[in-house]
C-alpha cells in the first residue's frame, strides 16, 4: 500500500493507518530527515526477522537504530548518560544524527549488538514524530538496501514498486534525501565519529 502524508502536517487518518498496521507486525518504508528508511514495531520479533530478510542480514549483525520522538524516550532504553553526553544529545536532536548509547534493559534482546548498545535516532521529520507518538514507543529502523539507482531509494513510488510484496506500508512525503545520517559512538571517551553523514559532527566533537 502506498499512503501519501504531507511532511509538514501529516493527516491524523493516515498516521493512524501506519500505526495500526505497525501494530499488528507491519513492515513501513518511511521517510526521515535524511533517507527513507525502513522499520517496524520494536517489540514484534516477526517484523524484525521480515526486515532482516528484505536486508538479507544476520539480526545478531545488524545494527539496528530505534527512531525515537524527543529525548524522553532515553532513559527507558538506554543507561544513563553523562552531562556532557546529554548536553551534546539535546543540542543535536532532532537531527540527522544516531547515537550509539549502552542499552538499558528495556532493550530487547534480539535488537542489542553483541556490545550490549542501542543506536538512537531523532530524525527532525513530523511523520517520524507523529508515528511514534501515536505507537507509544520508538520503532525499529534500518536504511534501505543501497544500489546505483538513485530513484531506488529516493523515489516512494519507485520503492512501492521494488517492494510492495515485501512490505505491508510505503509512505510517500516527496523525494528523499541521498545522505545518511551521521552516527557518533557515545560509549567511549570522548565519543567517537563511526560514520560522516549529514549531520555536521564537527561542531559536535569538536
């Protein structure tokens, strides 16, 4: 199914759809403040598996991000944080970054790397927002599998049609973006640079 939402007022009927297909295991193509991505619940273990399939990844290898809606959300899935962790957190987010943070135990076991770390995302984009307010709780998520055509990943239509059998929502809010987001570790001291996306991580590191 392809929905269309408006990225700047996205319609409560639609967002509902999303959600209620979210809950009962769905798999979405969704759009962020960098590149589409695709997620699902992160409580349903089924859904998880469908997407590590569509990724053909190993789910005890894959490195999973949870899009949250604002920095409540990290005390329940990741340890406390330091000060200037939080400092660095709260003048990033939202934004295009992931943060790799020591997971809490409210973590599911399947979603943790083998270094017991969660990657938290904040994406600057009111569907993501609006989603996960309406679920109650982040939603698991991975960027689309990368190949040389840029429509493939940028275009909803063109990914409605490359994945329609394989996943039950594509959103469509208009033409992503190419760059991912930056990721920082923030489980070692200082914080470290994984990988240079959008974000300008500079200002953050520097």
């Amino acid at each position: 199914m392809l929905i269309h939402i408006h990225p700047d007022n996205p319609q409560p009927r639609n967002i509902k759809t999303v959600v209620d297909s979210l809950r009962k295991g769905g798999v979405i193509i969704y759009p962020t403040d960098t590149i589409y991505g695709i997620g699902c619940d992160i409580y349903n273990t089924a859904a998880i598996e469908r997407i590590c399939r569509i990724k053909n990844i190993d789910p005890k290898k894959a490195q999973f991000s949870f899009v949250c809606s604002d920095l409540s959300h990290l005390s329940d899935y990741a340890k406390s944080v330091d000060t200037p962790i939080f400092r660095m957190l709260k003048a990033a987010l939202p934004g295009p970054y992931t943060f790799i943070l020591e997971a809490s135990k409210e973590v599911p076991k399947m979603l943790k790397t083998k270094k017991d770390t969660v990657g938290i995302r904040i994406p600057d984009h009111k569907i993501c927002q609006e989603i996960v307010k309406e679920l109650g709780h982040p939603i698991m998520s991975l960027s689309l599998p990368m190949v040389d055509e840029v429509e493939y990943y940028t275009d909803p239509e063109v990914m409605h049609d490359t994945f329609e059998k394989q996943v039950d929502i594509v959103i469509d809010s208009g033409i992503g973006g190419l760059v991912s987001s930056t990721v920082i570790d923030c489980t070692t001291a200082p914080p470290e640079l994984i990988r240079e996306g959008a974000g300008e991580w500079e200002k953050l590191l520097g």
